[in-house]
C-alpha cells in the first residue's frame, strides 16, 4: 500500500466516530472507491463548546490518487555487529531499558541490574502495601522493573523537539509489545498503567530474547574505577564488569545519585518544582471543559493549567490524571509524597493532577544549593509529612478553605487509599512557595468552573529530579570515559518518552562511535 500515490487531509468527525466513518468521508470528500488510510495525529478540539470534535491528519493511499509514491517515514537504523563490548545498565525504567534493548540489537553483549523485583511482584507488593501491608523500599511505585514509569498513568505526551526517529522507534516497540497503536497518532498518547503492566515484562522478554541479560532485586552500591574509567558495577557481594556504564537511576534514587557523586561524577543542583495532587470529581471536569457530563468516544476530559503568581514563581499542573486515582509514592521507608496514575480506560470517578510552583533552592534559601543540599531539601520535606502521623496517611485541606487561609472540619471522600487528615499546608512550604501556590489555585479557580470545590491531597515533590548530571553532548559523565547518565536521573528527561528517547540517544551515541 505504501508504494500507492498518496495525499494528506483533514477532517472533522463526531467524537463516537467509526472507521466506517472515516471511509465514507474519505470516499465521498476525494472520489475514491479504492483506497487505504493511515492516521497520522488525532486530536480533540474543545475550543466551541459544546461542539466537541475529533481532528484527524490521514494519509490516503490510491491507485486512483495523482501524486508521488509515499516516501517511508525515517525510521531509527540500529547497525548490528557481533561485539564483545560488556556493557551493564543500572535500572530497567524507559532510559535504562531503551539503552539497553538499542545496544543489544546492535550485537553489544548487555547487562541490566534492577534494584526491585520484576512487574509482577511489584504490583503484588503494592496492592499488599495499599491494604495496610509492609512499604518495600526495592518495590514500591518508584521503584521495580519499568521504573516509576510502570506506575504512573503511562502517559506520553512529550514537547521535547527534534526526536522523530527515536520517538518513533519507542512508540513501535510499545506496540508491538501490546500497547494501544493509538499512541503512535494520538496528540495526547496513554497507555494506561493497566495496559503498562503487561507491555513491561513482553519488553523484558524481548529483550533475553536477544541475549540480554536482566537481573532483578540487585541494587548497585558501588563502582570499580580507574584512571577515570568503570571497569565494574558491585551490587552486593556481585561484581559485574564492563567496557561500558550506563547509570539509569530515575528521579528518586538519591543513594545511587550519593554514589556515583562518591566516585566523583559530577551533579549540580536544578531548579524543580513541589506542590499538592488535587482531586475532583471527574464529571466536573467534564461538564467544565466539555459542557457535558460525559461524551461519547472519549474516555474523560483533561486540563492543562498555567500561571506566574506575583513573586514571578511559576505555577502549573503537572501529570494531569483523569478517571484516576492519587497514590502514596515514597521512594523510601519514612518519606511520604504521592503522585496520580489511571488505567487505560479511565474510568475512576475522580481526576487528579499536580498543581506545582516552580523552585530555585538558591533564591528560596538565599545562600548556595549544591548537590548535597538539593536532595537534603527534598528528603526533610518529605520526612516532615510523614513524622506528622508516624504513617502514610497525607495532609489534606479543601481548596476554596486554602484560599481563605482556613483548615477544613472535614475532608470529603476521595481515591487516595491511606487515609487523609486536615491540615494547614502552610506548615510543610515555604511562605513564597505557599504564597505562589495559593494565587496559582485562586487563578486556576476563575479558569475552570467549579475547582476551588476540590481537594488537595499532599505533597508531590518527585516532578523532577532537583540534581542535574554535568554530561557532555554524548550523554557521557564528565571527566569520564565510559561512563553514561541518562533519562530523568540525569536531569534531562522528565517523562516517559522523553526518559527513553534519552536513552536511545545515548545508545546509538556509543553506537556511532565505535563504529569510527
């Protein structure tokens, strides 16, 4: 079919529309009686409401159609050659496991360490966890195979420019391993936590089937290093040697981040962003953006929000989760913060999504915010939370009751599954921060109709990672050979495209250079 002449359209369709649909509109809009079609971007159009509509780029293919042959997207060529080259990846997230799976296609012979258990267990060990069980500091929503990506909504929506052929490369495997092949033309592609929790192991699969080699519940704790080289990866009392190092440690491994720092690798501090998950009933979402309580063909609305409050701080959602659910995601024992997932379908009766101000450590504490203390900030911050309960139980207060700077008497019902208590968040920020969350939410509160009714449940503090790598344009650590950093770890990522585009990248960067 991609050999046929080809045109590009657009067209306007109901939100319940058919892929009967679709031909009927092409048939009659071109003059086709023959012809296929692939969509390239589908995207919902909200702007009149209550007219909600689907918008669609297709490409048509027809023996009928004057034009040129179709020209093949650019895809990622991954060049193979038997190699004796060991390399060893810490951490199976998006940037860890795309290095990993580009380099083993390429004939390296790989190694990934995984400081949790495989998928399986981890979801096992998360639903005990949630029902009053034992917290994991290996297992839990931060850690385990897939990363933090495996449990959080599976979204992967990305504004990073300048990655087609990666993106591309990424979103094929997704689908090959069971995801949705909407992601490859959804504006706003999700995969669904549900969904992410069979696409992780089939990857893992793939992967041995290469040859690459995948141990679970092996947390790295040291390097071997010389003349600024990695000659080996210690976990425990397993040494695992390597030509080549690729750190993947996520946005909560900040032992890992302490060890490598120890071994001279350099980080510097970065501004980031802290704030509360709030939560409302999804059909006030829907009626808000959509007038409507629901709409057919589409699983439930959403919302990006922006503002600069008075001290020029930003303030912004973040992992906006519609029919999802607010979780406790402690990266370890005594930390409490949560973060948003959904499954597939969406269909919690609750959206949720971090409302988050911008932070620059320096300004906030006037005096120097290196490495040490930028993970410092975050760690007490996190600790306080838990302290005030000795539990996983979070703070909570109603929206319009922040904003007239009163604790609510009650919290109404919500998805968070340990237990809230009312709380004056102005005990666990900053006055700035405080100050600039409170105009963000009196803002976002005239934006959307019915907001200020919702709760906040707290804190987030895990959008980024507040520490950055100094790596060179190859992704290498430096000062250092062979060493790689990578994916939101490193500072540069954030999300789970933009993680594994990171690692791809690195990949074919090893790649390109052996090859010269």
């Amino acid at each position: 079919m991609h050999n046929l002449p080809f045109k590009e359209i657009e067209l306007r369709l109901h939100t319940d529309f058919s892929g009967d649909d679709i031909r009927k509109v092409i048939g009659k809009k071109l003059r086709l009686k023959t012809f296929g079609y692939e969509i390239l971007r589908q995207s919902l159009d909200a702007r009149n409401k209550p007219n909600v509509y689907w918008r669609l780029h297709l490409r048509i293919f027809s023996k009928e159609l004057k034009g040129a042959n179709f020209s093949a997207k650019p895809g990622l060529i991954i060049p193979y050659q038997k190699r004796k080259t060991r390399v060893v990846v810490a951490g199976s997230g998006p940037a860890g496991f795309f290095s990993a799976y580009v380099l083993q296609k390429a004939g390296y012979r790989v190694t990934i360490l995984e400081k949790g258990p495989e998928a399986g267990q981890r979801y096992n060990d998360i639903r005990q966890f949630e029902q009053g069980g034992l917290f994991k500091d290996n297992s839990n929503y931060c850690h385990g195979e897939g990363g933090a990506g495996t449990f959080s909504d599976g979204k992967l929506t990305t504004r990073t420019k300048g990655i087609a052929p990666e993106k591309q490369f990424v979103f094929d495997t997704y689908v090959n391993a069971g995801a949705p092949e909407e992601i490859k033309y959804f504006a706003k592609p999700h995969i669904g936590s549900d969904k992410l929790r069979i696409v992780i192991p089939q990857l893992r699969e793939e992967f041995k089937n290469l040859g690459g080699k995948i141990f679970f519940n092996t947390e790295i704790t040291d390097l071997e290093t010389k003349e600024s080289r990695c000659s080996a990866v210690i976990a425990g009392n397993d040494v695992y040697p390597c030509d080549i190092f690729i750190a993947a440690p996520g946005h909560s491994s900040y032992a890992t981040y302490r060890m490598l720092h120890r071994h001279g690798i350099l980080f510097r501090g970065k501004p980031f962003a802290v704030g509360v998950r709030v939560e409302h009933p999804q059909e006030l979402i829907n009626r808000a953006q959509w007038l409507s309580p629901r709409l057919p063909g589409v699983k439930a609305a959403e919302y990006r929000l922006t503002f600069t409050a008075s001290n020029d701080l930003p303030v912004y959602s973040f992992c906006m989760c519609p029919g999802g659910k607010v979780v406790p995601s402690a990266p370890v024992h005594r930390h409490s913060i949560v973060n948003g997932v959904s499954d597939y379908a969406r269909n919690s009766p609750f959206a949720n999504a971090a409302i988050v101000v911008g932070v620059n450590l320096e300004q906030l504490l006037r005096k120097k915010a290196g490495f040490e203390e930028s993970l410092q900030w975050v760690e007490e911050t996190e600790r306080k939370i838990f302290h005030l309960t000795e539990s996983y139980r979070i703070p909570a207060n109603k929206i319009n009751d922040f904003l007239h700077q009163r604790i609510s008497q009650q919290i109404p019902g919500n998805s968070y599954p340990l237990g809230t208590f009312p709380y004056d968040f102005e005990e666990l920020l900053p006055p700035e921060l405080i100050r600039s969350l409170r105009e963000g939410l009196q803002n976002f509160s005239q934006k959307i109709k019915g907001f200020e009714t919702g709760v906040m449940l707290g804190l987030e503090t895990k959008t980024s990672a507040p520490v950055q790598a100094v790596r060179d344009e190859h992704r290498r650590c430096e000062g250092f050979g062979n060493i790689f950093i990578v994916g939101e770890g490193s500072g540069y990522a954030g999300g789970i495209t933009s993680s594994a585009v990171d690692g791809v990248k690195a990949a074919m960067d090893i790649i390109k250079a052996d090859l010269h």
